[in-house]
DNA sequence: ACAACATACAACCATTTGGTTGTATGTTGT
DNA sequence: ACAACATACAACCAAATGGTTGTATGTTGT
C-alpha cells in the first residue's frame, strides 16, 4: 500500500462529484445559501428524483449536508469539504515543486 | 445558457481526470518529472493500454503533455491545470462568503 | 381525518467507464 | 535489414453512471 486507503477513496467520492456540472451547479446553489431539495429540482430540467440523486451524491461526498425542517430538508454547502479538496490540489503543486519530502509516500509502489 | 458552455466541458474533463486515484497517482509521477508511458505502466497492476488509457485522459483534460523523445512519449504534468482547478474551487469558496457580485451569473438560470 | 406536499428509494434503461486482449505502426540498435 | 521496443488504437466486456417512472413514507394545514 501507500497513499492513505480511506483517503483515497474520499478523494474518488469529491472529485467524482464535483464532476459533473448539474452537481456543481447545485453546490454553488447550498455554498450561497439554504435550498429545499425541491427548490434545488425546480431549477433543473429533470426529474426531481434525479436532482434528488445528485444531492445525494453530494451529500455522500460531504459536500453538503442536510438538516430537517418540517416537511422540507434544507441542504446547505459545506465549505470545508471544499477546501479540502483544494488541499489536495495544493499537494499536487507540492510534488510538481519538488517540496515533497518523502515523495514515494504519495506514490504508489507496487512492489 | 449561464455559466460559459466551454469551461463547463473543461471543468467535466477536470474533476472527472481527477476522479480516478490511478489518474490521480500517474498524474503526481509526471509532476515530478518526466516519465515514459511504458515507465508509467511498470508501476502498476493492469496492462499497459489501461495506463496509455489513462494518460490519454489526462492529457485531454490538459492536465499532462506528452513530447516525443525517440521511441518514447514523455509525459509531464501541466501545473497550470492544476491551479485552474483551485480556482474553480476559489470561486466556489467566494459564493460561499457571499463574495460573488453576481451570482445568478454563476448559477444556471433555466427559465 | 385526510388531501396535498416533500422526500426517499426501487426498478429499469441507455451510455460511459475502466478494464481486457489483439493488432498495427513507428523507432532504434546491431 | 530486421528484431526488439514503445506506443496507439480497435473491439470487446462487466460495472457504474445519469437519467426515467412508479411507489412508499412522513409532515402539514384545514
């Protein structure tokens, strides 16, 4: 093994769900401010289920979570699932630098 | 339309790249330096047109280029891409703060 | 109580993805 | 010249993805 296993597999679930633009969209939407899942699927030219989906996807991430009120779930953006991964980008610029110490401790040996 | 059709497909080609961690592991060996494709594929347990198959999607995605060195493609990571994700990022984090002048320009705006 | 609303989730489908093997093409060193 | 090497790419396959419709469950206001 190497690179963190857990780590990597939060790494898949991020950037796969910032990956595709209707799930973008709706984390700008949760990042401003509190939306309705059924807010959130009037925007959208699709079915509510499938914006349903995509805000579990996000939610799955930890890019957004929701909390009950009534009858609705407010989601809303969780900043720190972002800047998380921007920190991961931030250690791609630290190998690309060459500022990694142990640089074998984030690729992956085989052998 | 809203949100720049084009860089929309670029964020897709980005996250998706980025979504895979044997993408993401090749992609950390190539910002470190050069490497051949064939020496990219040594690393790891799949064949070798599985890793040429991947590099193929980082470099669509801009995050690596190949130039050819005799028989050999060497491929190096392309840290500009990288930081053009952590600004996609930046902005999300600025909609966030509420920082955005206008955010129904960033939002899709169906009707 | 109950109709309308908000959500969740299952089942289904077409397309894409990540892998495979096999074949073709270009490059090099002897 | 030619065998070995480096790469590219097509064809194929199972699994995952992004969408659909339909159904079930909880919540609310009258």
């Amino acid at each position: 093994m190497s690179v963190n296993e857990t780590s990597e597999d939060r790494a898949d679930a991020l950037f796969h769900a910032l990956s595709d633009r209707t799930r973008r969209d709706i984390l700008r939407r949760v990042l401003a401010g509190e939306h309705s899942v059924t807010a959130l699927a009037a925007s959208y030219d699709m079915s509510f289920a499938a914006v349903q989906k995509h805000v579990a996807v996000l939610e799955r991430a930890g890019l957004l979570t929701k909390r009950r009120n009534g009858r609705e779930q407010l989601a809303s953006g969780d900043v720190a699932a972002v800047r998380s991964v921007a920190s991961m980008l931030d250690e791609l610029e630290d190998v690309w630098r060459g500022r990694i110490d142990r640089i074998d401790a984030l690729l992956t040996e085989e052998t």
